[in-house]
C-alpha cells in the first residue's frame, strides 16, 4: 500500500504538467492554486481530495494556494459555514493564506469587466424570461435560436446593464448574456447567462447589489485576478473550460492567464458526497446534525474518530485521475486503521455487560474483596506510551456474548467447565450461572486459578480463547454508538435515482450502561481508543464518556482484495 501511495502521489497528470510548466518558465515559473468552496455547507470527504490536490500541489511546488469562497449565490450562501471550512482545513494539515479571497470582492471589478464586453459587442442584456431563454439553448446535436434581443447596439445595453445594477427592473426579468455562439456544439457557448437580477442579502455585501455574477462569470476572472496559475477542478467543469478561457481571452487581464485543468471527483461507497444531499439528510432528520459521526463530512469524521492524517494519506493513494470511479469505503477505513493502530492507546470496554463473580475470591485485609492491579500495556505498537494499572475484583463485567451455557460449535469462548484468559489477569473457570425468574442470565460463576497471575499457568497449559473484562466496583457507566453504513447500497440511489431509498435504517444502535474501566473517564475527549477486542472508539469531543466506533478491528479491505484475487 505505502509503495502505491508514493508512486501515485508523484506521478500524476497534474504534477506531471506543473513540473513542466515550471521547467519552461510559463506563469514565470509560478504556482499558484486556490480551493474555492461555495460556503452553503460543510466540508466532505470529497472536498477532502480537491483540498489535497490544491493545497498540496501548492506546497509541493513551493507556491500558494488561496482559499476563496466562491459566494455568488447569495439565496444558499451564510457566514457561519465560512469558519468551519477554515477550521476543517486547517484540521486537515494545510493553512490558507490571510486573508481569506472571496468572490464577492471582485463584484466591482466583475461588473466594470461585464460593460468592457457590452462595448465590445460581446455580451447583451435579454429580457427575455427563464424559460424562454433556456428553450432557445437547443440540446445536443440541435442548434439554439438566437434571442430576439441579441443585437441590441453596446449603448441601449450599457443603459439597460447600469439600470439592472441601479435596480429598476423587478427579478428575473433581464439578464446580461455573453453573445458568443447560439449554435456552438458546446452548450456552454451557447450565450452563456453573466448576470441575473436577484434582490437577496447577501452575507458579506449585503444589500449593495441586487444583480449577481454566474459561477462561470465570476470563476475564471477571479483566478486572474488573484494570479492563479493552475486552476484545478472537478471534471463536471470540463465543459465549462471553454468559457473560461472565452472570458479571459476577450478581457483586458493584468496578468498571464490561468489555466484550467480537470481531475476526477471523489465518490465512496455506501454515502454520498454532494452538500445538497447531505443537507437533505439534516433536513429529514436522518442524522442528528453536520458532525453526525454517519456523515461523510469532514465534522463527521473527526468526531467519528478518523485522523485527519489517514484521510490525507488515501487521498495521496488514490491519486489523480481523469475518470470518474468510486473508491471502496473499505479501503478508506484500512487508512484509518491502520493510523489507529499505531496511534490509539488501549482499553478495556464491556458493551453488552454480565457479571462474571469469582466464588474463590478471596477477602482482603480490610475484610473487603481483594483488590489486584494489574499493569497493562497501552500499545503494543508502540512502547513509549507505557502501562497503566487496572484494577482486578472477584465481581467482574464481561461481554454477555463471551459466554455460552450451551456453546456452538467452534464456540471457544466461555462456558461451563471451560477455562479461558481473562486478559492479563487470571484464567478462570465457569461453573455455572444464576437465572431471574424468566430465565434470564444474571450472573456466571467461576474459580479462578491463583497461580496463572498476569494471565498464564505456570504449567504453560494452552487456553483457547483471551477475554476483555471489567472490575465491577470500579466500572465507569459509558454510552457506545456502534455505526454501520448509512447506505445499505453501494452506490446509493442507483436502483431507483434516489439515494434515501437505499437508507439503512440501522446506521446507528446506542448501547448505554456499558461498563469501561476507570482510565476512559480520564481518555481526553475528541481522543480515540482501541477497546481491545472490539475495535477503535473515538470518545465524544463534548459529551464525557459517549463513545463512537471509528471502525473495527478486521481489515475487509484485505477480505475484498483476497476475494477478487489481488
Ligand atoms: P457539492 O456537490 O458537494 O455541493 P460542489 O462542487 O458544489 O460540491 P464546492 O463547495 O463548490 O462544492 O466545491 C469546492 C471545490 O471542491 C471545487 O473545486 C470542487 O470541484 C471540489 N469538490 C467538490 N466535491 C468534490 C468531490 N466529491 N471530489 C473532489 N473534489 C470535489
Ligand atoms: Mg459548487
């Protein structure tokens, strides 16, 4: 996986054209990129590859990479997302530079731009409506027709343009069009929309304008602006490129021209990575907010557990490509794992507890049940992180599924007569258990077997299986979120166009008065853990003691490989 990671990383398309553009001194040898989230939303994992890609590719190259909210639709748009992008980027590893761009500050220059191309002859105003003006686009194969309003002389324009800025006509009953070509093969060219009257607040410009800039009118000329170099974006804009270089061609530039460039978008199995879609999961209640740990947003993942660090580094394996694919959420979580491993420290946590009461147990001095402290290594992984000492009773927790009255086959887990690890502590024997009234398991009873101290016999007798366990009298109460996908399907929405009918309505199941030992409560929030045995657990970054599961501890991604023969 690591030699993979490194090649791709390196030899990609992009970085293949930048490192040439350097050694032939175009853009003088500058880089400069941008990622320009629109702020009507958090960030996802999606937004996670154009971030690694931009900022990246920034720093790789020894350029910048700005971050500039692309705000020109003011009806979706807020102020409280901008922060949480920063946040998320930072979070990330990367620092935009400050200040942070906006779109909106070139409004001015966008608008003194949009009256260069009326006197040039290249752009009208229409008034046409909506609908008029998107049935005279044609389609595919079928020529536009050319709006009756098209060849209005630069002065009428000019007049009916300031007019639109100063107000005078309601909404949507005039626009300003670039005139380029109504039967251009590329719908783009097609007299692409520049302006719309809209009378909306606008977060950071408030009411000052009530006419606002396409994304492809404010897009191209607010990367000249700023001298971006490489303007790298996802391939729905493929299209849109020749627009863009339409702009900067016919406009009177400060500087060289930016260039565009298309990769491949970021889809994963089992979710879905579109703000609009998210926003519906919110809107339906589906999940509890943007940070919901089920969400493939980047708040989600954090809380979730993911390090930042293994969200960048399958962004760098999978690279850069031209085609669309959908990765495997598997292969994301062999990532995180595999971070996880060397960097969570362990524990112990019964999630679905029962009393395991050793009836050989002997009292202390106090008269009390003897207490033990048992000292356990914190990561094998890694030895600097030291033991901890866990307190050991003869009334313990242990998971109700780690017992059997009657055991399965290949059940070698506990059950009458059978002897098993308790990890790091003693090997006890069960023999028998203690029932409610309806017959119920209450409790299992055991011996334990004083000599195999820390965990084995000194006659080296083999135990088949290891258990995680819990003193009783020492037990912390915890609540344990285990999450499965929030999509059933792997593509969701493939069968019917609509991914919420491939919800899984059992993405989430709450265990409360579950029983962690003493060292969770003192676990640092937003820090995640291995509960051994059950995988890795992020605890909450606000609410002490809630757990989520990350990921568990099998890698399925190596199951998937096996199975397709890799
Ligand atoms: P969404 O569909 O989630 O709203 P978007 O493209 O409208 O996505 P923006 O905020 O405009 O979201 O995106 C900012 C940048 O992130 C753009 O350059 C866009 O191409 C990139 N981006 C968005 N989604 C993905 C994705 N799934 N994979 C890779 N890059 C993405
Ligand atoms: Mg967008």
């Amino acid at each position: 996986m690591t030699e993979a990671a490194g090649a791709s990383a390196n030899s990609d398309f992009i970085r293949a054209m930048v490192r040439r553009d350097i050694e032939q001194g175009t853009f003088g040898g500058r880089v400069q990129t941008r990622f320009p989230p629109e702020p009507n939303g958090y960030l996802h994992i999606g937004h996670a590859k154009a971030i690694v890609i931009d900022f990246g590719i920034a720093r790789e190259f020894g350029g910048v990479c700005q971050l500039r909210l692309d705000d020109t639709n003011p009806d979706t748009e807020e102020a409280e997302y901008v922060d949480s992008i920063i946040a998320d980027i930072e979070w990330l590893g990367f620092t935009p530079p400050e200040p942070t761009l906006h779109a909106s500050d070139y409004f001015e220059q966008l608008y003194d731009w949009a009256q260069f191309l009326i006197g040039k002859g290249l752009a009208y105003v229409d008034d046409s409506d909506a609908d008029t003006i998107s049935a005279q686009r044609g389609g595919y194969g079928q020529p536009g027709v050319e709006s009756p309003f098209r060849n209005r002389g630069p002065e009428e324009n000019l007049d009916l343009f300031r007019r639109m800025r100063a107000g005078e006509f309601p909404d949507g009953s005039r626009v300003l069009r670039a005139k380029i070509d109504m039967s251009h093969e590329n719908m783009q060219l097609r007299d692409p929309i520049m302006y719309r009257i809209r009378r909306a607040h606008h977060y950071r410009t408030g009411d000052e304008w009530c006419i606002y800039p396409t994304y492809d009118w404010a897009h191209g000329q607010s990367d000249a602006i700023e001298g971006v170099t490489h303007s790298l974006c996802t391939l729905e804009f493929q299209d849109n490129r020749a627009l863009y270089d339409w702009y900067l061609e016919h406009l009177p530039l400060p500087g060289d021209r930016p260039r565009q460039t298309e990769f491949a978008r970021l889809e994963i199995t089992h979710t879905v990575t579109s703000k609009r879609r998210l926003r519906k999961l919110l809107e339906d209640g589906v999940v509890d907010g943007w940070d919901d740990p089920r969400l493939p947003t980047l708040r989600g993942l954090r809380r979730r557990g993911y390090p930042a660090s293994a969200i960048t580094e399958f962004c760098d394996y999978i690279g850069v490509t031209k085609t669309n694919s959908r990765q495997s959420i598997e292969l994301l979580e062999s990532f995180v794992r595999r971070e996880l491993n060397r960097s969570a420290q362990r524990r112990m946590a019964v999630t679905r507890p029962v009393k395991l009461i050793l009836d050989d147990w002997p009292v202390g001095i106090d008269g009390e049940p003897k207490v033990e402290w048992f000292e356990l290594t914190n990561n094998p992984e890694n030895p600097d992180d030291g033991v901890r000492s866990v307190p050991f009773t003869g009334e313990l927790w242990i998971e109700a599924d780690d017992f059997a009255e009657v055991p399965p086959p290949k059940f070698f887990r506990l059950s009458p007569g059978r002897e098993v690890r308790l990890r790091g502590a003693y090997l006890v024997t069960a023999t028998g258990v203690e029932k409610d009234a309806a017959g119920n398991i209450v409790a299992i009873h055991a011996t334990h077997d004083p000599d195999s101290r820390g965990g084995n016999a000194p006659d080296g007798r083999k135990v088949k299986s290891t258990m995680h366990w819990v003193s009783a009298a020492h037990a912390v109460d915890a609540t344990v979120m285990l999450y499965d996908r929030l999509f059933s399907a792997e593509v969701p929405g493939e069968r019917t166009g609509e991914p919420l009918d491939d919800l899984n309505p059992d993405s989430r199941e709450v265990l409360t008065g579950c029983k962690v030992e003493p060292a969770l409560a003192e676990t640092p929030l937003g820090e995640v853990v291995q509960f051994e045995r059950l995988g890795y657990f992020a605890h909450d970054p606000r609410e002490p003691l809630l757990f989520h599961r990350t990921v568990g501890l099998r890698d399925e991604w190596a199951n998937i490989q096996k199975r397709q023969g890799k």
